[in-house]
C-alpha cells in the first residue's frame, strides 16, 4: 500500500557511526501526552523501556520522562501544557546548525513553528513544517546526542512521510538533507508516501514514527491488551511490515516488523 519512494534505502548500524550524524538523519523522537504515567505503564510493557525522571534542563524544555532500554535513552514522554496540543509522536532530524536549517526551511517554502531554542546544555531544538503542513523537529546536540539505541526491537526504526504531493516533498527534503538521503554512504531512516496509500484522504499531512518489533502480530495483540487501538491492520511495504496503531492517548505511530 504504501508507496515509499526516492526516499528509501535501508538503514543499519549503531547510532554512533558518521553517517547517523549527517544532517537530516532522525535522532530522537518523543510523544506529547495528557497522562505521562499512563504513557509510562503503556510504553514500559509493551515495548520493555524503563524511564528516568527529567532533570532540571529537560523540565524546563517540558520533558516528564526519558525512556530507556537496557540504560540508553531511546524517547521521551512530554507532558502537554495546553490541552489543545495534540497528542502526538514528533521526529527530530539532526543539524550541526540548527538556526541555519530554519532559514533553508523558511526559503524552500516551509515554516518554522518554534524557532531555535536551548535545552540547557543538552542541545537546541526547533519545530518546523513542510510546505505541505507535516511539522517535524530539529536537534542540535549538545550534551545529548539523540538516541543511545535504534535499529533494535523496542526503538525507533523508521520515519514515513505522509504527504498529498510527493514530488514536492523530494524536491523540499532533497534539498534540506541532500547528503543524509542520497550521499554515497547514506542510509537514510525515513522516506515518503502518499496519505491516500493508508490513511483517509482528510488525514493531514504527517511524520509516522516506525518501532521495531519481532513479531507485528504479538505486538498488535499487545497493544489492544494495553488499552491502544488498531487504526490500520499490517500491510506490506517496501521497508518491512507495517501496523499502525496508537496508544490509549491517541497518540498514533507504527509498528514494524522486517
């Protein structure tokens, strides 16, 4: 069903290789919440994380907790401040220069929600949406690097776009993150396809963040056993197979299995 197009190569390694410090390639993603502690016993059982309380820095960035497997950090639950936020999961892309980024952002034709902040000394982040509408996240790391673990069962794997216009989004994501998405040794973790391929065509344009799981179809029964719901049954992809689902929040995200 779902397209995926000049986006797509396959991604593997540790997060510490030099490709997954190119600009443009995802390093965190973390979801927006009403009920933290809900997301806490939701999240821990079905994907094993465990969670550290923020400290002062993330909790001044809005952070609650950071979800970790076997000790690395791999997302984070935010408690939403304003109950007209949505309850989301957001992608964050890597940039060594994250004011620059939103001025290429501004000048090829997207928008920047939040402009470039501190994060105490753990970083500086930004809030950015395409010319389509799909907003997503910058991080340029300080103290924080972004993810500990990926690529593994239980954290993140992929990131698809959801867009109405594809080749205007290989046209504006080409061009911000030209070396991450077709260098020589790119291994990009996101790609692109048409909403209508999965979703109601009303759906809004949108980042969908892919965990790793063994099994889709053990996972999907986990997340129906957690209070969560089946929004779109597995399908093949050219990535893997595919569930998407959310949690007992509504936060939506996908479930991948290769």
């Amino acid at each position: 069903m779902a397209e995926n197009g000049a986006f797509e190569k396959r991604s593997s390694g540790s997060p510490d290789r030099p490709s997954a410090r190119r600009e443009g390639v995802p390093c965190w993603v973390d979801a927006q919440l009403s009920d933290v502690e809900a997301g806490r016993r939701f999240y821990g059982e079905l994907f094993g994380w465990t969670f550290q309380d923020a400290r002062e820095a993330e909790r001044a960035a809005g952070e609650s907790v950071r979800a970790c497997l076997d000790g690395e950090p791999v997302a984070a639950l935010v408690r939403k401040t304003d109950g007209r936020m949505p309850t989301v999961w957001s992608v964050y892309f890597h940039t060594p220069d994250a004011a620059a980024l939103t001025e290429r952002i501004r000048a090829g034709g997207g928008q920047v929600v939040t402009p470039p902040h501190p994060v105490g000394d753990l970083g500086t982040a930004a809030l950015a949406a395409d010319p389509d509408g799909a907003v997503f996240g910058l991080w340029q790391p300080g103290r924080r690097a972004g993810f500990g673990r990926r690529h593994e069962p239980g954290t993140f794997a992929w990131a698809e776009l959801y867009t109405r216009d594809t080749q205007a989004a290989n046209a504006f994501y080409g061009g911000l993150f030209h070396d991450a998405l077709f260098g020589p040794d790119a291994s990009p973790d996101f790609g692109r396809a048409r909403v209508s391929d999965v979703f109601a065509a009303e759906m809004p344009p949108h980042f969908l963040v892919h965990f790793l799981v063994e099994d889709v179809d053990e996972a999907l029964a986990a997340v129906t056993r957690l209070g969560g719901r089946v929004r779109v049954p597995s399908f093949e992809t050219s990535y893997g197979r595919v569930a998407v689902v959310s949690d007992g929040q509504g936060a939506s995200f996908a479930l991948l299995q290769r």
